[in-house]
C-alpha cells in the first residue's frame, strides 16, 4: 500500500509503498477515505512525542470502510463505514471500567504509538471497544475531523467545563482545535471571545460564531489582557488554549473571572509557569481535555445531524496522500494554514 513515511524527524516525509498491516483477533484494518492533517501530527514529526520510533506514518483523524476484521470482533463487519477516537481504549483497565476511556492506561493512538492514517490503510485495535458507526449521509471531511478537533473541544467544554449558555468563552488560537471549540461555543449559546495573531483566522472566527475578537499580535501579556477585558470587563467563565504556547496558558488563566474554569488542550512543548496566587486566590479550575471516549460520540453525532455543528465549514483545503509530505513540513516550520486542511485518500464515489 501506500502511506506517507517519515524516516528522519524534521526532515521531509516520503510517500512509498509499505507493507500492508496485518488484523489482530480483536483489530480490524481501515482502508482510509478522507483523513485529517492536524498540528498534533506535526508534534509526532518534529520528535516531540517519545513513543515514536522511526520509520513511522503519522495521521490520527479519519474516517474509512471496515477492509478486514479480526475473528473476535461482534459489533462490526467488513463494509462498515467507521471513525475512532484518536485515544482508543483497551476496554479492560479501571480507567474504561469507570467510563473515562478517553485516559485508558493501556491506550493506544494511531499514528503515534502505531502507524497511522496518512496511508491507504490503517490497523485498529479493540476494535468493538473503538469504532464508531459513520452515517453514510456525513461528508468524508467532516467525520475525520469528529475523531480529534471536534472531539477534544467538545469534551473539554462541555464534560470538563460545564459550559453553560450566556456564559463567556475565551478561545486562544483559531486553529482547527480552536475553530471547533467556537462553533461548539456558539451551539451552547455561550459568548465567544477568540484570540489570534491572524486577520484571516480571526475572520473565520468571526464567522464561526465568535463575538469578540482580538489580534494578539506585537502584544505582550499585560496588553492583551487589557484587550480581553475591554469586551470581558468581569472576566471569561471558561477559557481555553487551542494553541500550546506558555503565553497562552498564562493569559487563559488570568482572564477568568472569579471560579473560572481554564481548559488546555493545546499540545506544549514544555510545561508552563502556571499564575498559582490567582488560581488559589479565585478558586480557579484547571483541568486538561484528551480526546473523549466513543461512548460519547452519539451526543457529538446528533449535533452534527442537528445541523448545530457543522464540521464541513472548517474546510478550506483538500489534497491528496501526495501532497502530505510538503503540507506536513509547511506546518510544522511555521506556514500558517488557512483553515483545515484533509487529505482525501480513497473517497466514496
């Protein structure tokens, strides 16, 4: 088959032919339809996580028809139309047992502990445990983007946050994570105040559903504050870093109002210098969000059919398995991407 193959960390991926992968007992094997390309996929490139070994073929969000399945799967056949969790769950642990497979110990990540789905291919494991039924009416672009973006946002501000309606919402970084975290923003009627050091992106926002947007860029952490608190005199209730900066971080944590809640799901490369005196002295929350369990999935698909979400209007590029190497590398030495980008590999006819 072919999969995009990174050989050297930071160096540009090959597009070759690869061994096709092998389904376990409780597996299945993808064959790919449309899958997304995501900044964490530019952190698995760059070396950052230490469970990649190389050779390896990144890609963690998509969405593909059931090729062949392992003698111990029940739920699924060969011909279904599924996506997963980018975090799938052994089923087994304490974690799963108490509903939170989303931090399974005995995880695993397609394209990242294993390879991944920039390929024609992609091998799942337990697989009754992961797989998620697809409706044949939702576009490729949109069910690969439910398996991260949409997911990770959702979970964070809905099951880790409580967002509730009139409440505000700070989004720092209109990327894909971002974009997704104010459309979810919008459908629960909160406020939305997005933060980027883009024009372009900052319109995306604005059409999106964002109230308020600020340009962060030339600013320092005093500045934008003051920014955010022109349109947020009080504070936000909830706030989030889309982006994975230590300036973000600091600056999600000082907008909140009093017993705030701040979300991070933006990937760092380092851990931050946490304002502790405010987190202690508002009674701040702080709480991560890592993907969401296919358990839950059902609430997030009714809101796409719904029409509350519409993953279909982060798109603004389409490319082929051809193409990922050099879109890949322009993201990850800081080429700004203009919306989402996915990478339809064998798209239904």
């Amino acid at each position: 088959m072919r999969a995009v193959v990174v050989e050297r960390f930071t160096q540009l991926p090959v597009v070759t032919e690869v061994p096709e992968p092998t389904v376990g007992p409780d597996g299945v094997v993808v064959r790919v339809e449309t899958t997304g390309l995501c900044r964490s996929d530019v952190h698995g490139w760059a070396g950052h996580d230490p469970g990649i070994t190389l050779p390896h073929v990144p890609g963690h969000e998509f969405v593909g028809v059931i090729h062949a399945a392992g003698a111990d799967v029940r739920r699924f056949r060969v011909g279904d139309r599924v996506t997963v969790p980018f975090v799938c769950a052994c089923g087994r642990c304490p974690e799963c047992a108490s509903g939170n497979a989303q931090v399974c110990r005995d995880q695993t990540q397609p394209g990242f502990t294993h390879w991944g789905s920039f390929a024609e291919l992609v091998a799942l494991h337990d697989a009754d445990v992961n797989l998620v039924p697809v409706p044949d009416a939702l576009d490729g672009a949109s069910a690969a983007l439910l398996g991260c973006r949409f997911a990770t946002a959702l979970r964070g501000l809905v099951h880790q946050a409580a967002l509730a309606a009139g409440e505000r919402l700070l989004v720092i970084g209109c990327g894909g994570v971002g974009q997704s975290a104010i459309m979810i923003g919008r459908a629960l009627r909160a406020e939305v105040v997005a933060v980027d050091v883009d024009d372009d992106a900052l319109d995306a926002a604005r059409r999106l559903g964002a109230a308020h947007v600020v340009n962060s860029a030339g600013l320092d952490e005093a500045a934008l504050l003051d920014r955010i608190r022109e349109v947020a005199p009080e504070g936000v209730h909830v706030g989030m870093d889309a982006l994975g900066l230590t300036a973000a971080v600091r600056v999600g944590i000082r907008a909140l109002a009093i017993r705030g809640r701040y979300i991070q799901v933006g990937l760092l490369t380092s851990d931050p210098a946490v304002p502790m005196s405010e987190v202690i002295a508002k009674e701040l929350t702080i709480r991560g969000s890592h993907g969401m369990a296919a358990a839950d999935y059902p609430d997030l698909l009714a809101l796409v059919a719904s029409g509350a979400l519409r993953p279909h209007e982060l798109v603004r590029r389409r490319i082929g398995l051809d193409e990922v190497p050099a879109a890949l590398v322009e993201m990850g030495t800081g080429g700004r991407a203009r919306g989402v980008t996915v990478v339809d590999i064998a798209p239904r006819a």
